[in-house]
C-alpha cells in the first residue's frame, strides 16, 4: 500500500489531532504518502483533502479538536454519495483509509469496506459507548473536565448547603455521568439505562440532607428519564420539604474541548500506530481498540451490531460510596 488517507467524522473529542499524528507519521515511516481528508465523509465527497508531511502535524499532540476537522454528512449514507467519495478517492490513488469515529463513523466505514475498499476504524467517542473497546478516544480528558467543574461545584455547593444538578453529555449512554459520578463523590447519577422516579430523587436529596450532607451533587446524563428539567421542576416545587435549594449547571460542550489527557494521548497515538500497521499489512473492515490494556481488532459488522450497555455494577457501587 502506496498512499492511505485519514479522516474524523462524527462527534469530536480531545486526543484525534494525537491520533491523526500518529497516522501520519506511521505511514511516512513505512514509506506511505498520506492524505489528510477534510471534514470526515463531507470532504471526501467534496474532495477536500491534502498530502500531509511530518511537519503538517507538528504541534498538535497537545492539542483539542482536530485538525482535519469533522462533520456529519448525510449524503455519504446514500449509495451517490458513497460513489463520489469512492472516485475522489481513486483520483488521488489513495488506497486505503483509517476512519476515526463514533459507531455512525464506523458504520460509514463499513460501507466503502463493502465495496472493496480498504478501511481500518479508530474509536473516537467522549461518550464510550463503542463496542470493541473498553475506552474509547477522548473519554478520559471529558471525564476529567467533568470532574474538575463537579469539584468546583461542591465547593460553592457546600458553602451554601445547596444541591446542584450537573447535566453532561449522554443522550443513550451514561458512561460518562456514571463514572464522573463515582470519580466526583457524587450523592446520585441519573443516567439513560436507569429510569429514576422522581420521588426517589427527591427522597435520596432529603436523605443526603438527613445524614448531615453540605451539599448533594445529581450528575444527570443528557438522555436520562427523567431529564434535567423534569428534576430540576420538581425539585425546585418540594424545596422546603428537602433542606437544600436546587441549582443546575448545563456543562455543555466544555466536555469536547480541551487538551488531551496523558491517557488519551498514549491511547489515540497507540492506535493511529496500529491502524496504519494493520492496513499496511492488508487487513480491512476491522475496528483497533483497546480491551485489557492490549490493542485487539473486532470486525466492524461487530462493532455496531448492538449498544455496548453499561456495567451496572459501577451504578451500584456509586450509591453505596454517595452514602
Ligand atoms: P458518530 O460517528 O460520532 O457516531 P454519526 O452517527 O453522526 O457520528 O455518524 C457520522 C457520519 O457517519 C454520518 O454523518 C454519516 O456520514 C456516516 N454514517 C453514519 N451511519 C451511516 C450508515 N449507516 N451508512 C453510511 N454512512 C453512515
């Protein structure tokens, strides 16, 4: 294989530029040329892409987003669309692709891989909820920007015996409220595979007040039943009854931004490595990861054949250690 290409596609998160990094400079040192492909599937549509040097990629393992940049492209799902960014593909004599993403990316991927196309996917997701992998890219910098604000939280929480909700990204995982919930000391993490009455929350709230708690922290994961404002309405109506006053803290897309972790780099640079290695060495339609701190390869049919889940035994150890 004469000359790959690299793209993000999907939902950013710190530790792609490290990632995109490793790609290229891989396969320059296994005599490659390399494309760095604009904007994911979008821009191999529209044929923005460009040869990368060593030097393209200087200063950026530090760095959040990508350089690439990432988007959704809803033309790359029709079959057209997949034709136009198969011959821009053939045009620059590209031969294979490393697609870093979440499942949608990897299901893109899947898609040229079908029509003969050499692809190799890299998990990409603040989200973790990638199977085939016990971390995904990006994971590890969100959860500590989570845990940063939680901390500062408490801290104003506490002098003000007040109970704030912090909503953070999520909307069908809660991997990331669960285990923000469990690393910040929250009192209750509301996640989307948990339904949680509302009568609960408010008796675990009166509860933490009971026991003599300063401050109750609710980490609330975007798609949790119920959501951010249901609580927060309900919370704010029984606030005499409960002994804190209620506030909410959205952490927004903070959560994407910022300099990868030391972990995120390692692990974004680990698999940039082997992705570049495993086309090299003719393989395709496969996804890197990391399971048990060893890199494995899992088909990609697998990958998005059904959600990750979450270990429900880390829900339970939050409500023991909120106590
Ligand atoms: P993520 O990769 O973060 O999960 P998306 O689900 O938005 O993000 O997927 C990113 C892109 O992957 C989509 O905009 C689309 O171009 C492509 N994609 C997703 N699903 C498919 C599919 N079934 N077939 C082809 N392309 C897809």
């Amino acid at each position: 294989m004469r000359c790959i290409g690299v793209l993000c596609s999907g939902g950013d998160g710190p530790g792609f530029n490290p990632c995109v990094r490793a790609v290229v400079r891989t396969g320059l040192g296994l005599g490659m040329r390399i494309y760095g492909i604009q904007r994911g599937y979008a821009g191999l549509i529209a044929c923005e892409m460009q040869e990368m040097t060593a030097r393209s990629v200087g200063g950026i393992i530090g760095r959040g987003g990508t350089i690439l940049g990432t988007a959704r492209s809803p033309e790359f799902a029709t079959p057209l669309g997949r034709r136009e960014a198969l011959r821009n593909l053939n045009k620059q004599s590209i031969e294979g692709l490393v697609v870093i993403g979440g499942d949608g990316s990897m299901r893109g991927a899947i898609e040229l891989h079908k029509l003969g196309f050499p692809v190799v996917g890299l998990p990409g997701s603040i989200d973790n909820d990638i199977v085939g992998t016990d971390m995904a890219i990006g994971v590890d910098t969100a959860l500590n920007t989570v845990i940063e604000a939680v901390d500062k939280i408490k801290d104003t929480a506490s002098s003000h015996q007040r109970a704030f909700l912090i909503e953070v990204m999520g909307r069908a995982s809660g991997y990331l409220a669960l285990m923000s919930g469990i690393a910040g000391g929250a009192e209750l993490v509301l996640i989307p595979e948990v339904e949680t009455p509302l009568e609960k929350v408010a008796a675990e709230l009166q509860d933490a007040y009971m026991r003599g708690k300063a401050h109750c922290i609710i980490i609330v994961a975007e798609g949790a039943k119920p959501g951010t404002q249901a609580v927060t309405e309900y919370l704010q109506a029984h606030q005499e009854e409960l002994g804190f006053s209620v506030r909410v803290t959205v952490l927004g897309h903070v959560q994407r931004g910022g300099s990868p972790t030391a972990f995120d780099r390692l692990l974004a640079t680990r698999l940039g490595v082997d992705a570049v290695q495993a086309l090299h060495a003719g393989k395709s339609g496969v996804m890197i990861g990391l399971m048990g701190n060893k890199l494995t390869e899992t088909p990609l049919e697998e990958v998005v054949a059904k959600p990750k889940g979450i270990d429900l035994e880390f829900y339970r150890i939050a409500g023991v250690l909120a106590k």
